[in-house]
C-alpha cells in the first residue's frame, strides 16, 4: 500500500470513491450528499486548510481521507478536522482504513497541526488514537445529532487540553445535515 497527499489530479476519482462507497453503505441520496461535499471542500477549501490523503493498491485508489481546518475563536492551536473518510467497499475490514488515517495524522503533525478531532463511529476512531471527548473540551461548529460520536486527539504528544472559543470549519462542512 502507498500513502499519497497529491490529490488535484484524481479529484474526480477521490469524489467517485466517496459517492460509490455511501451510497453502498447508505443508500444513492447518502452517496451523492457525500459526493457533493468533497466536491465543494476541493472547490471551496483555501490552500492550507484542505489536507486529502490516499491510499493506493497498485496505484488503484483504495481509500481516501480529508482533513479541513477548525478554528476556535479564543485558541491559537492549529486543529483539523478528519472528514469524511471512504475505503472501496470490497476492500473494507483489511486495515486500509486505519493505515491511511494514521499516515494522515503523522503528515499533519508533520504540517504543524496541535490537534485532530473527528465525528463519527467511536469503537473505529479509537484504534487510531481518537477518545471521546464533550463540546465543553471542543465545541462543534454545528449542533451535534450523534455527540457520542465527537472525538479529538492531541497531535503534540501531550494531553488534549479543552479548546477555547466557538468552532468554525470550512464553509463547504458548515451545513447542519452533516452534523
């Protein structure tokens, strides 16, 4: 498996992958919600506050992760957040997942990220370091459907200290319906 960060030219396949795989797992409209979404974060993100990751079989996409900024109106940290995250379907359950979200992370840490905080199933986060964490430790920047499922890890090696301030992600995630 080789981990890739050059993302312009397989933007079209990466957006592929995220529609085939939700909506394989929840349905056409979920697939093509998603799809939409990473259209518009590759879009609309600014450079710098857009990270995608991919993982490649024999330069075949396997799995792709992207990561936007969050800002936090009274904390200086550099904190990104990871979403969404898609492993071909037929390739689920092998560690593609997990290997690419891990490399993710140590190439953030490696573009100066403080923290990382993500939304989504805890029991699969949490074999790549993600805890559990409340909005009085990280508000979201959306009300959250499912707060069991917020979770953030410390980048720096140290423990995660609450983040200060109201959230703010990049305009193409600021939409309730992913929240």
């Amino acid at each position: 498996m080789q981990f890739a960060e050059d993302y312009k030219d397989r933007i079209p396949e990466i957006t592929g992958l995220f529609r085939s795989v939700f909506a394989a797992s929840e349905g056409k409209s979920e697939g093509d919600l998603i799809a939409s979404l990473v259209q518009e974060m590759f879009a609309t993100t600014a450079a710098g506050d857009l990270f995608a990751f991919s993982a490649l079989d024999g330069g075949s996409l396997a799995g792709s992760i992207l990561f936007t900024r969050l800002r936090y109106d009274q904390d200086s940290r550099t904190v990104f957040i990871l979403s969404p995250v898609a492993v071909q379907t037929q390739r689920q359950g092998q560690g593609i997942g997990q290997e690419l979200i891990s490399h993710g992370l140590n190439a953030m840490r490696g573009h100066g990220a403080d923290a990382a905080v993500t939304y989504g199933d805890p029991a699969y986060y949490c074999k790549v370091g993600f805890q559990q964490i409340t909005e009085a430790q990280a508000a979201a920047p959306q009300p959250l459907s499912h707060p069991e499922g917020w979770q953030a890890q410390s980048l720096k090696g140290a423990e995660l200290t609450p983040l200060r301030g109201r959230a703010h992600c990049v305009p193409a995630l600021d939409n309730p319906v992913y929240w």
